[in-house]
C-alpha cells in the first residue's frame, strides 16, 4: 500500500485577507504540516487562474460574485477574481511546508473552463495528469486535506474514488465556503462515492 496525502489549494486567496477566504482557511496550515512526513508521497494543487478568468464574476457584466450561470460545461458559480497567476492572493500560505512536495498540480489554468478536481476540468474531460502521476508512483490510497472541502476537496476527492483509488478526507483538516448549504451536500455526495470521511 503506497499512501499520498494530496493537499488541496491551501492559497493566500482561500485564507483570511484573500480574495475568496474561507473561514478558519488558515487553521489547517500546521496540522496539515505534522501530517505530511506520514506519507509516502505529498502533492499539492494550486489554484493558478489567468486574469479575467471565466468563472469571475468581473466577466460577466451584471453579474454579481456566487450567482450562477450555465457554461458550455454546465452550471458555474461565479468568483470573485482570485488565486490569480503570480500575484500574492495564488501564493501557498506562507506556513505550508511545500519543501515536501513531490508535484504542484496547477488548475484553472484554461481561461474558458474552471477547474475545481485535482484530476479533471469541470468540463469532466480534461485531464490534469495527476491520476497519470499516482499510478506511476504506484500509489493506491489517497488523504485529502484543504480548502475548500464543498468544492475542490470534494470534486477532487469522489473523481479519485471514481479512478479507483482508496480515499479518506479527513474533515478536520478542511474548511469549507458552505454556500447555500454546499457542505451538506458534498458530504452526502463524498459518502455515496464511497469516501471515507474521518
């Protein structure tokens, strides 16, 4: 059994003061620190949009952050601009200890499509290579940690369960936006792909 522990976008923009903060964003940082030579192997995602990225509300005149519209894709919530490339707010918190990090998986890269799975545009089809990247590391269990747990920590978490590998998000080493009760419902729908949460 080769275990990973996959820590999901714990940014500047998802912390307190960032563009998109998640509350408590910044509590996780040393938990996630202790948990990190545990492992076998440790990988971080990065939230690394182009200015003027699609899913931002600032593209979409009259209309305001967390409306939603409908994209060749599918139903998109709208951000506030954030995690944008090479500014602060994309920045890892600087307490995370990315010395540890086998890869930095970046997503939200294509201006056109978000991105919130570690593994899969939300067009459901573009792959990032992370699964490639495990499978050649011969890992079979995966940890998620992160932010935010009702968007990229969940998408991240049931298409890794989908690609076959073992998966545990541990909750107390996420936080969530919980926008009209998304942490409910990613919960449920975490446990029905066979996740474990611990």
């Amino acid at each position: 059994m080769t275990r990973a522990l996959i820590v999901i976008d714990v940014q500047n923009g998802f912390c307190p003061g960032g563009n998109l903060a998640v509350p408590g964003g910044d509590q996780i940082v040393g938990g996630i620190n202790a948990l990190m030579p545990t492992f076998d192997h440790v990988i971080l995602t990065q939230d690394w949009h182009p200015a003027g990225h699609s899913s931002f509300a600032s593209s979409h005149p009259d209309k305001s952050p967390y409306e939603m519209v409908e994209m060749p894709y599918g139903p998109q919530v709208l951000w506030p601009d954030h995690c944008i490339q090479g500014t602060p707010d994309a920045d890892f918190h600087p307490e995370l200890d990315t010395d540890r990090a086998r890869a930095v998986i970046r997503k939200g890269m294509n201006p056109a499509v978000d991105s919130y799975s570690a593994f899969f545009e939300n067009d459901r089809k573009t792959p990032t290579g992370l699964a490639g990247l495990l499978r050649t590391l011969d890992v079979t269990d995966l940890t998620f940690v992160g932010l935010a747990e009702d968007f990229c920590v969940n998408y991240s978490a049931v298409d890794a369960a989908d690609a076959g590998f073992s998966v545990t998000v541990l909750t107390e080493l996420c936080r969530a936006i919980d926008l009209n009760d998304s942490l409910a419902q990613a919960r449920r729908g975490m446990t029905e792909a066979g996740v474990i949460l611990a």
